[in-house]
C-alpha cells in the first residue's frame, strides 16, 4: 500500500510539472490572452488539462496494456501536429490583436465614439455610433468570427476548443510518458493508475498555470490599454515562432519530410 500511495503522489506531482513543459504554457497563454476573468482562465487551464488526460489516458493504457508499438513516423506526426497547433493559435490571436491596435490609433470620425464590447469571448473596441447602420464591422468580421459561424451554435465551442488543444499535447507526449512509465513500474493496472493521477496533477498543475498567466492581461486590460496590446502581441508570436520551430524539427531534423525519420519519444 505505501508503494501505491508512492507511486500516487509521484505521478500527481510530476503531472503538475509536467503542464509547465514550453509548448503547454505558450498554447495556452495565446489562448488565455483573450480571456478577461482569472475564472474563466483557470477553467480553460481545467478543459486543456482534461483534453490532455483524455490522451494520454487511452494512448498510454494502450501501450502498457497491449504493447502496442507507435511508429516513428506516426510519433512524428503526432508531436508535429502540436507544432501546427501553435502556429494556428498563433495566427488567430496575431490577426485579433492586430485589429485591436489598428482600430485604437485610427482616428475616431464624427459623431462617434469607442466602445469596448465583445463577440462571444472576442473582447475589443473600435469606433461606432450606435445605430445598427454604424456598428463598425459585421458581427461576423472578428478574427475568429468564421471559426463562431461554424461552431458557436453547437453551444459548447468555448468548451471543446482548450479541450481539444489539450488532446492534441497529450496525442504528441503519451507514448513518451507510457513508455517511462514501463521502465519503472512492472504492475500494468498499478502503470495505468499513475497514468490518471499523473493526468490529474496535469489538470491541477494546468488551473494554476492559466490564472497566473492570466492575472497580467486581466490588469493590463482595465488600465493599460497599449501594454494589453503588447502582451497579446508577444503571445501570438512566440506561439508562431515555436510552432515553426517545431514543425522544423519534426519534419527536417528528425526527418518526418524524409525517407528515414527518426523518432525518439521525450
């Protein structure tokens, strides 16, 4: 009992680290950049980290249950599937936060008047007067406004887009994590235990991480309007920048794009 209770303790608190790793905290920084209560920021962390767990839960049992062998070219791709990931999370918060700034230095025209208001979660201001005719943009116009026309009337789009973020992080690492898993603990039920708590601490870890992060945007939005700008312009590009990055890695240096990938699970 106390080697499980051991084991318990360890995948919590090694789950909790691991929501630190660079490319989970830049995923879901682009994506709590837009985010305005430190609530609502520990729930995105809590569905990313869940999406995550989902993962490594039923990709891990499988490896340690069935000894099932990931190819390396199907390891590849699921790590460079993270890359694109960010690099789409990049782009849309790029695109949003651009068309903040643009619409704060453009002069405002008569008879008009800024006012910050919001589309679904999309929060900004821009000139308007407010009759329907001088609204500024269509409803439909907002950076993410194609992605709301597709999904919002499912109702649960603010919910499955952390979760499913999080299922692809934990797609790229469960091989990774079951395959440490096997090297240290012989018992198959006792490995798939650890993997539940581990995705726990994941989650845990994840909640705290996301309303850290989202302390400095919520701040910044109520009294430092160009500085919330900035924040949110540096969150897209280094999303951007590392999703290239890993997309390099994954496709040129370890040869996904090649006749002969090589693929070890980290």
């Amino acid at each position: 009992m106390i080697t499980l209770l051991s084991i318990i303790a360890l995948g919590f608190f090694l789950g909790m680290r691991h929501a630190t790793d660079p490319d989970h905290v830049i995923a879901v920084t682009t994506i709590v950049s837009r985010q305005r209560s430190i609530r609502h920021a520990a729930l995105i962390g809590a569905l990313w980290g869940l999406g995550h767990t989902i993962t490594i839960l039923v990709v891990g049992s499988l490896i340690i249950l069935f000894g099932i062998v990931i190819p390396p070219r199907l390891g590849l791709t699921m790590e460079l599937s993270v890359g694109l990931m960010l690099i789409l999370l990049g782009i849309l918060n790029l695109s949003g936060i651009m068309q903040r700034i643009t619409e704060t230095f453009t002069p405002s025209q008569m008879g008009t008047h800024s006012d910050p208001h919001g589309h679904g979660d999309y929060i900004h201001s821009h000139p308007h007067g407010h009759g329907p005719e001088r609204h500024g943009h269509a409803e439909d116009a907002t950076p993410v406004g194609w992605m709301d026309r597709i999904f919002g009337k499912l109702g649960f789009y603010q919910v499955v887009r952390p979760l499913a973020v999080g299922i692809v992080h934990g797609l790229a690492g469960s091989a990774a994590v079951a395959l440490l898993v096997l090297t240290t603990i012989r018992i198959p039920s006792w490995a798939v235990v650890y993997l539940l708590v581990f995705g726990l601490g994941t989650v845990a870890g994840m909640m705290l991480i996301t309303a850290a992060i989202a302390v400095p945007f919520t701040y910044s939005e109520k009294r430092f309007a160009r500085l919330n700008h900035g924040l949110g312009l540096v969150s897209g590009l280094v999303s951007l920048v590392f999703g290239l990055f890993i997309v390099y890695q994954m496709g040129f240096v370890s040869g996904l794009f090649t006749h002969n990938p090589i693929w070890v699970p980290h």
